[in-house]
C-alpha cells in the first residue's frame, strides 16, 4: 500500500489559479524530479508546458474549479441562511470530470522522468488504463495532449457516447467482457494488468495500481479547504461518492493538508447494490492502526453483480480502502450505503435546484445528505463534489 505522505501546508501566495502550479512543491512527483536534478522553476516550466498542451487539445486546462453555497438546494433541505450546502463543480474539469486531476500528477512524472533521462524518451511504453467513462476519457484527453498510445479497457456496457468520445481523442478501445474463466474482480482491471505485465504503464485512477494518482488527486481537497476557509466557513462535512475510493482519498488527504481550520467529517459513501467499503470498515476496525496488513480479510470483490444507477461507484472492490478510511477515522467521519430511491432524488434535486449537468455517479454524494440529513442541525454547512458532467 503506497500512501502519499503531506510535506506542509500549500503556499497561499503560489495560487495563481492553476492547482498544479499551486500546489506543486507538495506534491510527489516534484520530489520526485527535484531529486532527479530538475530545479524548482523547470518543476513549474513542467507544468505550464504540459497544461498549454492538454488545453491546445481540449479546449480547457487545469483551473481551481468553483466551490459554491447552493440557495435554492440549501433551502430545500431545510437549512437555514447561516448554514447550507456548498457544491464543488468538477464537470468543467479537463476531461469532464475530477479523474484528470489524478491522471495529470501521473504524466507528470513520466514526463518529467523522460526530461531526466531516467526513463525511455525513444520508445514510450503505452499507457493502459480500465475504466467505465469518466477516467478513460480523461486519460485518452491527456495521452492525446501529449501523443502519447493509450489503451483503454472499458465494459461492454461502456455508453456509446463515451465510445465516440475516445475514438475521437484517439484511444484504443478494448472491450472487457467477463470470461468464464476469469478469477472473481472486474473484467477490465484483469485484462489492464494483463498489459501493465506485458509492458504498458498504469495510467491508472486507482492507487494500488499507479500511486501518483493519490499526488493529484489531492488537489480537489486542497481547493475544498482553502476555498471554504476564504469564504469563512467551517465545513461539518464532505460527502464523497466512492467507488475504487482514489476520489475520497485524495479529497480527504487534501483537507488534511490545508490545514486551515479543523478537519471537516469525510464521509464515504456507496450504493447499497455495491458497499465493499461498508463491509471491510467494519472489518477493519476490529484491527485498529494494523488494518492495512490485514488486506485479504478486510477488502474482497463484491460477490453479487453490482447495480447502481450510480454506475461510475460500482467498483467490485475499493481498492484505496486504506487511504480512505484513515481520512474517515482522523476526521471522525463515516462509510454509509445509500438506496437507490436516495441516489435517484439526489440526481433530481441537482438538476432542478441548479444549472450543473450531472449524471446519478456524480451526485451520489448527495444520496448521502439526504440520507444523513437528520443527523445536522439547519445551520450546519456541508459539501458534496459534483465531479462529473453529464454524458448523454
Ligand atoms: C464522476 C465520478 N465521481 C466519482 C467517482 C468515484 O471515484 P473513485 O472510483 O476514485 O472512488 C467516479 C468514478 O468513476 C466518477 O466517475
């Protein structure tokens, strides 16, 4: 289990809007380069250069994404002025969603490690990653920025839009069905690390398989904080929908970092028709501080097929379980399943109290509000990340 372990607090006077450069000297890959020989201001050069690609590509580039108090949601759930619910908006992000921010930490530091000399520049593995939409297209955004071969293995029931999404940016598509003489997990994850044997490079959203996706991932916590401490508001609580869990942890690890004001609760949440991390918390508190030792008995594929309207949080297992629950345990948080009446009217409600276009994955975290609203007092302010756009 690699674990992305916090340096110091990110440097206020370094957020010139763009979260990479902000928080660049935190991050891993910069130790990583910096160790190598590359000097502080090539670290930045880096970054600009390889941001001005993916935007040159995409049309958008790596920005603090807005952190919002939402009215007319706040006042549909019976909070008061003083309190409310605050949206993080990731569906302008490269890509569409939050899963580049991951991705971009990662090509950082092959890049970084091409520049140094420390990796192949002639003959460039290709970059492999499993994914059922939003990673995927992320990946083959920033792999395409940089003319970098991808292979993406997706689901069969991959939405077409998505399919057309990555033939244009460029992607090998591969379709993963599960074989009858697969071992139990996800089909996709058993043919990507088939690859990743045979030679190609876990561009993966997932930090067992790539951990430098955890380096960026934090960067969406980072901007919670800061962006909440600026409004002067404490947060009670961030409600993040979890799947392979990358995206909690990395929200969790970031608040931690910023250190602003106390911990907001981290509080993960799953579909009930797929709840691996619901399982082994419970599992995994019987071992205290030495769960992480104690993988096979805490985390195990979900044995029944998954089902979730919420389809982009059906991951068999939640591969960063660690980083997940260690955010849950120091912010006195939780795992909660939510049922899917929840995951529907959550989806409902962002769409008729505001203008963000988001699919039932995205706004899971809200499921979780509503099933926990009880549980808050009306001035209580609480976030949820909407993190992806909606597809079709
Ligand atoms: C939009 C969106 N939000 C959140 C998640 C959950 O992220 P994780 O799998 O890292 O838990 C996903 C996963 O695919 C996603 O697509």
């Amino acid at each position: 289990v690699l674990r992305i372990v916090g340096t110091a607090a990110p440097r206020p006077d370094r957020n010139a809007g763009n979260p990479f450069v902000w928080f660049g000297p935190n991050m891993a890959w910069h130790a990583f380069a910096r160790a190598q020989g590359m000097t502080a201001l090539a670290c930045d050069a880096l970054v600009r250069e390889l941001d001005d690609a993916v935007r040159a590509f995409a049309g958008v580039g790596f920005h603090v994404t807005p952190f919002t108090r939402q009215a007319a949601l706040s006042h549909a759930l019976g909070f008061t002025s003083a309190g409310g619910v605050w949206i993080k908006d990731d569906t302008g992000n490269v890509g569409g969603s939050h899963k580049a921010r991951h991705l971009f930490a990662i090509l950082l530091h092959l890049v970084a490690a091409e520049r140094l000399g420390v990796a192949p520049a002639t003959s460039r593995p290709r970059l492999a990653i499993a994914s059922c939409g939003n990673a995927a297209i992320a990946a083959a955004t920033l792999a395409g920025a940089v003319q970098w071969p991808i292979d993406v293995f997706v689901p069969p029931w991959a939405k077409p839009a998505v399919r057309d999404r990555l033939g244009a940016l460029g992607a090998n598509i591969v379709t993963c069905p599960r074989l009858t003489d697969d071992p139990p997990g996800d089909p996709c994850i058993h043919r990507f690390r088939e690859a990743v044997d045979s030679g190609s490079v876990p561009f993966s959203v997932q930090g067992p398989e790539n951990a430098f996706c955890l380096d960026g991932g934090r960067t969406l916590g980072v901007e919670i904080g800061t962006q909440a401490a600026a409004a002067g508001v404490h947060l009670d609580s961030v409600f993040a929908q979890t799947g392979g869990g990358a995206f909690a942890t990395g929200i969790g690890d970031g608040l931690h970092e910023v250190r602003a004001a106390r911990m907001p609760k981290l509080v993960a949440v799953q579909a009930a028709g797929c709840a691996p991390l619901v399982r082994a918390a419970a599992v995994a508190a019987r071992f205290g501080a030495d769960a992480s030792r104690h993988w096979n008995e805490v985390m195990w594929p979900w044995e029944a097929e998954p089902k979730s309207l919420a389809t982009g949080i059906l991951d068999d297992e939640t591969y960063d379980w660690v980083g997940v629950l260690e955010n849950v345990d120091r912010s006195g948080g939780s795992v909660i399943a939510v049922a899917e009446p929840s995951i529907a009217r959550a989806l409902g409600l962002i769409s008729t109290t505001t203008t963000i276009q988001a699919d039932a994955t995205s706004t899971a975290g809200l499921a979780g509000l509503l099933t926990n609203r009880g549980s808050f007092h009306d001035d209580a302010n609480v976030a949820i990340v909407v993190s992806g756009v909606r597809r079709d």
